[in-house]
C-alpha cells in the first residue's frame, strides 16, 4: 500500500480479496484488477456513483456485509443494493471473474504419504495434470459407493523431487492407499497397500502421446511397487493391479510426489505428528524426540519416509507413520480455521493443484469440487485406517517381500464391497441398517418349500443352472428353476418375493448367505404356487460361496480411527 492506503498496480493478494456481492449474496474472490487499475480514478468515481458491484465490492472488502434491515455503514448517503440498479451477471460471466465463496464450504483432504485430494476452485484448473487410464477406471462422481486410488510416488524427477538418492528415477507405486466410501456415506475405509507385497500384475494398455495404445505385459508375482513407473506402466496399472487383487472397481485416481507433502503441510501450517521414542534416522534425515511435534516442509516428507528408526525398520512400520500423519491433517483441516480463512484456502489450492496428478475422468476443478462434495459427508470418526493384511512372504529365507494373508484380506474385501463399517456409525444411520437387517430373522421355511426362479445377471455362463443344481442336490430345494438371463448385468445378487413369501426368503437367504441389502420384499402377497426370483449379480462367487460379508473385521486386522491420536513407535 502506498502513502495514501491505496493499492498499487499489481499489488494484490488474491487470498485477501473476498468481497459481498449484494446480486448473488455470496461472497466472491475478486481475481481481475486489471479494468479497475487500468481506469482514470474520475471514471472510477462515477462508475462507483453508478453502483459498479466490482469497484464497489473492492472498496468493501474488508467490511462484515450490514445485516438484513438495516442501513449499511455510510448513513443516509449509503448506495442502494447494486441489485436494485443491475440485473445479475451471467453463470459463465460470474465463474470466470470470480471464485464464489458460499458459506461453509468443505474441503475434504486426503494426504498419504505424498498425496491429496482437495475441495479446489476454477482458477486452479491449469495447475492440474491428468492421464488418460482408458478403462482402467469407472469415472463415476455419482451418489454410489465410491473407490479412490491415493498414489504417493517416489520419482526422482521435477521441482522438489531430487536429492533424495536414485536420481533420474521414474518411480513406483511408494505408497498406495485405497479410499472406500460407502454408498450411504456413513462411513469410510482407508486401506494401505503395503509396497513390498508380492502379487500379480496384469497386462496394462497405456496411451502414448501420439494416440496410441501400448500394451505393458503382465508381469506374474511381482512387488506391487513395480504397478507405477516400471516399463512404462501408468496410474491406470495400479488401479487394475488393486482391482485384481481386491475385486472392487476401482473409479479414479490421485496421484503426487515428494513435493507434494512438503508444500501442502507447509500451506496447512504444519501437521501434528506424535512418536512414542526418539527417531534418529540418517536415511531419511529425520531426527525427533519423543512426544508431539508441529512438522511441516523436508521434516515431513522424512517422517513419512522414515523406516530405518523404527521398531522393526519396515515398510508396514512405515505405513503406520504415514496414517498418522494422514489422519492428523485431516483433523487440522476438519477443525482448524483453515476452511474459513480465505487465504490458507488459496495457498492450499494452489499447493494442491500443482501436486496432483488426477485421471481424466476428474480433471477439473469443477469435477475435483463435485466428488469432494460427497465425499465430505463422512463424519471423521466413521473414517478408519488400515493395513491389508500380510505374512512374511514362505518362499524366501530370509523374508524380504510379503504376500497376502488370505485368511484375514477375503473377509476384509468382502466388508469393504458390502459397506460394513470397520467403526460405529451414527446411532440413527444404525438403526437403519438394523431394520434391514431385521428382514432376515424370523421363522424360516422347509428348503422343499422353498420356490425360486433363478436369473443369470452375473456376466458368468452357466451361473444360473450351476445355482440350481445346488440348491436342489444339495440345499433339497426342489421346487427351483432356471430362469435363464436376466435383461441385464447386475452388479450385486437380488432376491425379490412378496410378504407371504417372506419365510421362503429367509431360508433361501439363510442357505446363500444373502446379505439383508439383497432382500427385495414387494408390498402384495403372491399366488399360493408362485416363485420368488433371485438374480444371480457380479457378486456371485459360486453356489455355495456366501455373498454376505462379516459384521466384524477379522481378529488381529490392524485398524485405527482417523479422530484418534495414536504415537508411533
């Protein structure tokens, strides 16, 4: 500011620039000065005497907008609403001049290692880079349950990534979090992948930059790291890696590299992080006392790098690090004043922008703003961290690598498909799904009284007759049938019968174990010789192979809270 108060040419703070706009009754973020720095200050006087909203809103912006009936400050001399005198500007007028700031807006950030996601207006759109993944992911931003694939890469290359060894490196998949929202919203789980896990990775198709597709080979009982960077693969790699190995679709992906998590904990002022010893780590230069700290910048990027001064110096160590640091941020930004202060959100956007790395199918900010939308809606403790469970990999002497602990991770997918919570949900949100749930006790019929019509929709040949068989060699369900096809793919199994039919459903239910989400109950009762019909969907394993997921998360499965405050050791 010069002598006067008045602001120089160019001098401006976009973050400070937050001004009512009496046509909308929002607030906006003024980003184009250069009309107004640009006028003689006479025009500019009348302009302002004719109630020009922009001129106005500058002169204004520091002022709390008057309340409703009462003169704004200046007295009987106070302009009218600039309403009063000009119609509102056009939609697309409106986006390209200003950023609309509407009151409570949420910002929803997921940081894992080197990665983020951020609630993110237009004028960041030129900061986003994007990959075309194919079919690699579903690109839905709809109300159903949602998969995220959070990558943290260790490459070597651009701004902030050198120094740290390797150089040149085209990286890996160095962290790997998948982010499962339910389709009610209520809950959220967090599973991380450890890098060093042995598992298949499939043939993966990746664009090249003159158009064309080139196919990178599978390569069979590999380190999973090797899904990112490796002969070329692509972030689309990954997610068909994890799709594969979980069987959930997975729909988009974030993707960001060292610099990312330096940037963006300095943007939120640093993150606060607890260890249960002293850390002295010459690796990754990280040297911290017991106790809490405030970090942010190269002393962040080492604590989620750090192994070497840890209990048993791993990866899955590591990993526990790296949900700390993750759940910690998203407490700062849940509860600090970061989303009400204009300014930590634009040095938080302009951070994110620039270290993120999105599939095309969110690459704008307006999609980017859309699924953290929904995705805000999870309260944070309903938001659980966990491990994909593992056992020293039996081939090896001496255990490098890890592999899947089958026992343990089938359970775990299966309650991450059907939206099981690995926390408590709101009471209200429960006792909704204990009514659903209530649809399966209840007295149950004799299996040779049970009718049912069964329809293939599970995009496997011969599903259909291969239930049947079952159910009447086995469960003595005489009275099934095979239905053929149904009209179409199904992505999960449906039972539908009508209230006097309703004891035949449970016993069928009882037998396939159906989860309760699949019971389809009609409001008339049925003729005394009808069928139920149970549409076979792409949930189907096999006759015999229950559908239901369990109620718990497997004994020894590690999992921690992301309200919870947890010191690492």
């Amino acid at each position: 500011m010069d002598a006067q108060g008045r602001g120089r040419a160019g001098d401006f703070d976009p973050a400070d620039q937050w001004v009512f706009d009496p046509n909308t009754g929002n607030y906006e973020l003024r980003l184009d000065h250069s009309a107004e720095q640009s006028t003689p200050p006479a025009q500019r006087r009348a302009s302002s005497r004719r109630g020009n909203p922009a001129e106005e809103g500058t002169r204004r912006r520091r002022e709390v907008p008057p309340q409703r009936g009462r003169r704004a400050a200046g007295g009987r001399g106070a302009p009218p609403p600039a309403s009063s005198r000009r119609k509102p500007k056009a939609k697309a007028e409106g986006k390209r001049k200003a950023l609309y700031w509407t009151g409570g807006v949420m910002a929803f950030v997921l940081v894992a290692g080197c990665t983020g996601a951020y609630f993110l207006y237009q004028h960041f759109n030129g900061n986003l880079s994007t990959v075309d993944i194919g079919n690699a992911g579903s690109g839905a931003i709809g109300d159903g349950p949602m998969n995220i694939l959070v990558l943290g890469t260790d490459v070597r290359t651009g701004k902030g990534n050198q120094g740290y060894g390797d150089p040149g490196s085209v990286g890996h998949a160095d962290t790997t979090i998948l982010f499962h929202v339910s389709e009610d919203r209520t809950n959220a789980t967090a599973l991380s992948i450890p890098r060093d896990m042995v598992t298949d990775i499939p043939d993966c198709p990746t664009k090249q930059k003159d158009g064309s597709t080139k196919v990178v080979p599978a390569t069979p009982e590999s380190r999973f790291n090797t899904s990112l960077g490796q002969g070329g693969r692509d972030p689309g790699c990954t997610m068909r890696t994890v799709k594969k190995l979980t069987g959930l679709e997975i729909d988009h992906f974030m993707m960001a590299d060292f610099n990312a998590v330096k940037t963006l904990s300095t943007a939120v002022g640093g993150v606060e992080v607890c260890l249960g010893k002293d850390i002295d780590d010459p690796k990754s230069h990280l040297k911290l006392s017991k106790g809490k700290h405030n970090i942010q910048g190269d002393d962040a990027l080492a604590f989620v790098r750090t192994r070497h001064g840890l209990e048993f110096e791993s990866d899955l160590d590591r990993i526990k690090l790296q949900q700390q640091f993750l759940s910690s941020m998203i407490r700062k930004m849940k509860s600090s004043g970061t989303l009400s202060s204009p300014k930590k959100l634009w040095d938080l956007g302009n951070a994110a922008t620039k270290a993120l790395t999105v599939d095309t199918g969110i690459g704008s900010v307006d999609k980017l703003t859309d699924l953290a939308q929904s995705l805000s809606k999870v309260n944070l403790k309903n938001i659980t961290f966990t491990t994909l469970p593992v056992v020293d990999n039996p081939t090896e002497e001496v255990a490098s690598t890890v592999v899947v602990d089958e026992a343990k991770a089938d359970p775990l997918f299966a309650m991450m498909k059907q939206d099981v919570s690995l926390t408590e949900v709101k009471k209200k949100q429960q006792a909704a799904k204990d009514r659903q749930a209530a649809k399966l006790k209840g007295a149950k019929a004799d299996p040779a009284d049970v009718r049912v019509k069964v329809l293939n929709g599970s995009g496997e040949f011969g599903a259909a007759q291969e239930t049947v068989d079952w159910m009447q060699n086995t469960e003595q369900m005489r009275r099934s049938s095979n239905g053929g096809n149904a009209s179409g793919n199904l992505p999960k199994t449906t039972l539908e019968y009508a209230p006097n039919q309703a004891d035949q459903a449970r016993r069928l239910a009882d037998s396939m174990g159906l989860p309760a989400s699949a019971m389809k109950e009609g409001t008339e009762d049925a003729e005394p010789l009808a069928q139920m019909t149970l549409t076979l969907g792409a949930d189907f394993k096999g006759a015999g192979t229950p559908l239901s997921a369990p109620t718990k998360a497997p004994e020894g499965v590690q999992k921690v809270g992301a309200d919870k405050e947890v010191c690492a050791k």
